[in-house]
C-alpha cells in the first residue's frame, strides 16, 4: 500500500478523529507508522486507551479504500496530507484541522487572503445584489472568495468572484465527487479551474445534515474573516461566524430592514460587536494591519454606450424594474428593450432578477 492508502485509513479508523490523529501523527510520524505500531507503543500516546488501539490494529477497510482510490484517480481527486506542502498553511493554525484533504483544482498562496462571504439560502434582491458586488470588488482587489457553494449567496459569491476574474474556494459538507446542490455541477467545473474545491470527507460522501457544521468551521478557519450577508435566526452562517470568533478571525455584518427574517442574523451579530459593512472599503480597511500592501488597485474599465443604451440606464436603479415599466417610462418597444438589455447584462452593467426584472449592477 502507498503512503496515501494510509492517510485515508488514518481518517477512518473508529473514534481516531483530527485531533487525536494529529498526536499519533507527531509520536509516530506517518500513517503508516501508527499502522505498523505495536500495542504498547500506540499505547504510550496520550489519549490512546487499549480499546482504541485495538481499534487500530484490527483496521480491515483496505478493500473499501481500494475503491475510493479508484474514483479519486478517476475524477483527478488529491489527497493532501496534514504535511504535504499543498495543505492550505491557514488550517494548520486550529486544533482540529482535518489530517487529509480531498481537493480538487489548485490552493494557492495567496488564497489565505481569503474573506468568507455566506448568508442565506433563500435571499432578498437586497442580499443577492450587494453579495455579487462585495465579492467582486473584493475579488477585484485581489481577495480570494471563499464559501460552501450552497444555494443562494454562497453561489452569489462564487459567480461574482469568477465574472471578476478572480479566484474563489468552495469547502463542501459532502464528498469531493458529489456535487451539492445538483444544479451547480457547471459552477463546480469552474471553480476548478479558478480556484480550489476542498473536502475532508471521503468520495461517496453524501450531503448528510450533521456535515455542514463542520464544513463551516473551515469555511472561517481558510478566511481572514467571514462576511454574513443574509441570515435568518437558526442559519448556519451563524455557526460560521461563531466558528469564526473562536479564532480571532474578524467577523463582518451587512446591516438590514429589521422587519425581514433575512437579516435577523446579521443584525445581531452587529448588535454583539461584529463590524458592520455598508462598503467594501470597510472589510479592507479592517483588515488592512494584516494585508500589507497586498490589496490591487482597482481597474475599472470605461464601457461604451450607444445612446439608446445610456437611456435605458438612465432610467434603472438599483431596486429591480419590471420590463413593462421600463417601456412605458422610455416609450420603446420590450423586445427592443429585451435586447439592449442583454448587451448591457453581458457589458456588465445590468442585472437581472425573477420575473423580467433590471436592476443597474
């Protein structure tokens, strides 16, 4: 067996989580080591009582990690091992880093100048138009984009940061090979190639419930500090904002209506101290003792306009406007509208919302 038929054991072995194999990994050395060890000096670990080290020495699982190794060669899987040097540094920095890492596309250096940016599944216009510009005037100065590619504003985040040419990181509650939800299998493709899929669970591991909290904790662990945009008062961005003060990493808050369950969760969170964001220069300016000289300068590049174009800009706003209106208010027809429309849409310039809505990015 090679050396990473062991990493995977190690992870699999009963009652051997993070933690615990961390203390066998710096006595022993490797996994393979912990394997090959005899009773006694398994024993002199600390925390290891003789049912667990019989655990270790009765692991079978080696057809079953046979198999996994067949689906990871398949799809181009890597395991990084708690010292390999492709282990992303910010990781190692909490106690119960996860031993192996399934990734999938490249974690780069410059990633740990990450900002997490979650919220809810089920988002207002509010929350979907300010989490895709946050994330891609971050992306923009040179931030990696991390979040769990669930629906909503993480997929918010990750498109914004992708659009902006940026790099992004997607921590899946599931194995690397299951792409959860369904329907964001071409966004999963494009972050591999723009950035870093990352799982601790083994291929075939479906998107059980109790998953997603664990998820979170590296969401905030990879970030510099985590941004909560939309959150009802139960949501998981919370966990990943509690995850987040326990270690010391900055936790950001978009402030909201107080009469919508959307922003229930954030505006406790600046209730009990978060830093409020009404700008992307807040988030920078925050972090700016531990960025040194790191930010981009922004490039924004001039778009021309025709002057029916400019017409139709005039007339948008930041809330959604329905088509008719926007007919009624310019007196041209809606499919001609329809089509300036998308040349503004793929300039950049507008948005579109449910039900033939435009909205001015």
């Amino acid at each position: 067996m090679s050396d990473i038929r062991y990493w995977i054991g190690l992870t699999l072995i009963p009652d051997i989580g993070p933690v615990m194999s961390r203390k066998l990994l710096a006595v022993m050395g490797s996994p393979e080591n912990i394997f090959n060890a005899g009773i006694k000096d398994l024993l002199s670990v600390k925390g290891i009582n003789r049912e667990k080290a019989k655990d270790i020495k009765d692991f079978r699982l080696w057809d079953n990690i046979e198999k996994q190794i067949k689906v990871i060669d398949r799809k181009g899987i890597k395991v990084v091992g708690f010292n390999d040097p492709q282990y992303p540094e910010p990781l190692k920095e909490i106690t119960d880093s996860p031993v192996v890492l399934y990734m999938r596309g490249d974690y780069q250096p410059d990633d740990r100048y990450g900002i997490a940016v979650v919220g809810s599944r089920k988002h207002t216009h509010y929350g979907e138009a300010v989490a895709h510009r946050i994330s891609g005037e971050l992306s923009s100065a040179g931030f990696t984009i991390i979040s769990g590619m669930a629906r909503g504003i993480d997929t918010i985040s990750h498109k914004s940061a992708l659009s902006s040419g940026g790099r992004t990181v997607a921590v899946f509650g599931s194995g690397p090979d299951i792409c959860y939800p369904a329907e964001n299998k071409g966004l999963m493709d494009n972050i591999i190639c723009s950035g870093c899929i990352i799982s601790e669970f083994p291929v075939g591991t479906m998107p059980n419930r109790e998953n997603f909290p664990r998820r979170n904790r590296l969401i905030s662990a990879l970030s510099l500090g985590v941004l909560v945009v939309e959150a009802t008062a139960d949501s998981g961005s919370l966990i990943t904002a509690n995850y987040a003060l326990e270690q010391n990493k900055e936790v950001f808050a978009l402030p909201g209506n107080i009469t919508s369950d959307s922003s229930v969760g954030p505006n406790r969170l600046i209730k009990q101290g978060a830093k409020i964001v009404l700008d992307t220069e807040d988030i920078i300016e925050e972090l700016a003792p531990v960025l040194r000289g790191f930010i981009k300068s922004k490039k924004k590049k001039s778009v021309d306009m025709s002057e029916e174009e400019n017409r139709i800009c005039s007339i948008l706003t930041g809330e959604p406007k329905h088509i008719d209106l926007l007919s009624r208010e310019s007196g041209l027809p809606v499919q001609e509208i329809l089509d300036m429309l998308l040349t503004l849409e793929l300039k950049g310039i507008v948005r579109q919302s449910n039900g033939k809505r435009f909205y001015l990015s």
